[in-house]
C-alpha cells in the first residue's frame, strides 16, 4: 500500500449525518485511496439537522469534492443542490453530492449498490421480486428494481406505505399477512431492520415459505449472516449479504467523486475487517 502525505494539494471528500461516529464510509474510501496512491482524505463530519444549510454552503465555499450524505439528511439536502440525478429525483433521496467546479450534483447510489449486491447472484430482469419494507431503504431498491425491469411486490407491516409506494413504480402490495406470494417469487428483499443486531434471532419470513430456486438479500449486515440468510442457506436458496449494498453504494460514490473505478477488492477487505472489528469492541 502507498503511502500518501496530507499536503497542499490533498483532495476532501467526507460524509455528513447525525450520528456518524459509526460510519464505516471512512475505512472504506480512504483504503480506496491508499490503495491507489491518490492524494485524497475521506473524513466525517457530524452535521445538526440545524446546520444542515450552512454545510452544504461550506461544501461549495471549502472546495470539498464529494460527499456521502446520511440519516438525517438524506432527503432534506435536496432543496439545497444546483442539480439532481433523475432516478435519485424519482426517489426523492439522495446519499452523495458531486461538487464539480462549485454545483453540486445529487445522486442516489444506495439503488445501485443494492443492484449491483444482486446481479453478483441473479438475474434481475423479468424475476417476481418481493420486497419488505417500504421506508427509506425500501424506496430506492423498488426503483432499483423497476428500473432493472423486475416485477415487484411490496408488503409492509403499514399497508398504507407499501401502496403508496406500489403506486409509484407499478408493483403489486400488501402485508405481511401476504408473505405466501414468497412460494412463487424468485427474488426476495429484506428492506426493514428486522434481525438488526441486539434482536439477530428476529425474522419477517417464516422458513417454510423459502424455497431452493429463491435468492435471498438482507439489507442488514450486522450480523453478517442475518437469521433470514441462514433460513434462507439451510434452504439451499442463493443469499445475498447486505454488507455487498454498502460496498457497492461506496463503489459508486467513489467512482462518481474520483472519476475513475473502485479497487472493490481493497474496499471490501477493508469493510469486513471494520465490521469484525465493530463485533469484538
Ligand atoms: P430505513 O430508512 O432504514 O428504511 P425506515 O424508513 O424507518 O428506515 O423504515 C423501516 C422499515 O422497516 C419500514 O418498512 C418498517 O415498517 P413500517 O413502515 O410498518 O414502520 C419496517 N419495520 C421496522 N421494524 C419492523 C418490525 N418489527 N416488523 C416489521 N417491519 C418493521
């Protein structure tokens, strides 16, 4: 690994939200850095829901080159852009800011690391996809799979929610009284924080409804093997880490802020060595 010295030249990028003590964005796009020798450092700044305007002047005013938007900010910091991404603008969410001779560009790479975590394991296009979850998160992978061309179910444990979504990309709803719609789909989505460690043992989808030919994606990713995931394996369906989201939502960003593609591999080692240290502190 090269080693690079911060100096007059070095390029900012960094992450903004409250908290973001946790994030594991740092690790990631500073081993990307390294890895390539680029003068570049990747630092987290916790931003108040307060002064989340005078930020983002600060971004333009400072030069900051990219930056990697999170809870709480996700949606409120796009009144304040000169320009947005059109599927990050269907959305209505974005997780990175491109500055790019003083505008700054929104987009939404949370949908693409989700597609990109699945095309490693499965076809997209045309598959009977069911989708838990419709806040947030929820949201930008039913664009993801619209987009992808897949055709999607939502079930909420608010119905509400998942209509309102349905509505918006075309899919077919209900909740999760409807989880039977699992024996006929290939794809399946876990978009809540159900199984989220301290409740690992929790799970929305009863094992009887898994099935071989299914592919199975936790967004969660603490644990790394989710209750559903190994429901899922003992199952023999093909399982997806929600960790491969997050490297992939920061495969992209990285790409959208440097310009030039990822080093995945050194991005990855560098992820689940953070995630293994998070377990053992
Ligand atoms: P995020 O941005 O991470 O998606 P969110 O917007 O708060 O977070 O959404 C959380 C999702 O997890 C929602 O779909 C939520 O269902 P509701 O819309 O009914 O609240 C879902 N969720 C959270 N806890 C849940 C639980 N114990 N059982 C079922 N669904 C749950």
């Amino acid at each position: 690994m090269q080693k690079t010295q911060i100096n007059g030249k070095t390029q900012l990028a960094c992450i903004i939200g409250d908290p973001v003590y946790h994030s594991l964005s740092p690790i990631m796009h500073n081993s990307a850095y390294q890895s390539l020798g680029l003068n570049w450092v990747y630092v987290a700044f916790r931003v108040k829901k307060e002064n989340l305007q005078s930020a983002v002047m600060g971004i333009k005013s400072l030069g900051i080159r990219g930056v990697s938007v999170t809870i709480p900010h996700k949606v409120a910091v796009l009144s304040l852009l000169d320009s947005l991404d059109a599927v990050a603008e269907k959305i209505g969410a974005i997780n990175t800011i491109v500055n790019q001779n003083g505008k700054l560009y929104g987009y939404n790479t949370d949908w693409e690391g989700a597609m990109l975590a699945l095309k490693e394991k499965t076809r997209i296009q045309g598959k009977k996809v069911v989708l838990i979850g419709a806040g947030g998160a929820g949201r930008a992978i039913a664009f993801g799979l619209k987009k992808e061309g897949a055709e999607v179910t939502i079930l909420n444990r608010t119905v509400e929610k998942a209509k309102n979504l349905a509505k918006e990309i075309d899919a077919k709803f209900g909740g999760l009284e409807d989880l039977e719609v699992i024996k006929e789909s290939d794809i399946v989505v876990n978009a809540t924080s159900v199984g989220m460690h301290p409740k690992h043992h929790e799970c929305i989808v009863p094992k009887e409804l898994l099935h071989s030919n299914l592919t199975v994606f936790d967004i969660v990713y603490t644990p790394k093997e989710t209750e559903l995931l190994k429901r899922a394996k003992e199952k023999g369906a093909k399982i997806v880490y929600g960790y491969k989201m997050l490297l992939y939502q920061a495969v992209r960003q990285f790409e959208l802020f440097v310009g030039r593609s990822a080093p995945t591999a050194v991005m990855e080692e560098a992820l689940l060595r953070a995630l293994q240290d998070t377990k053992s502190s």
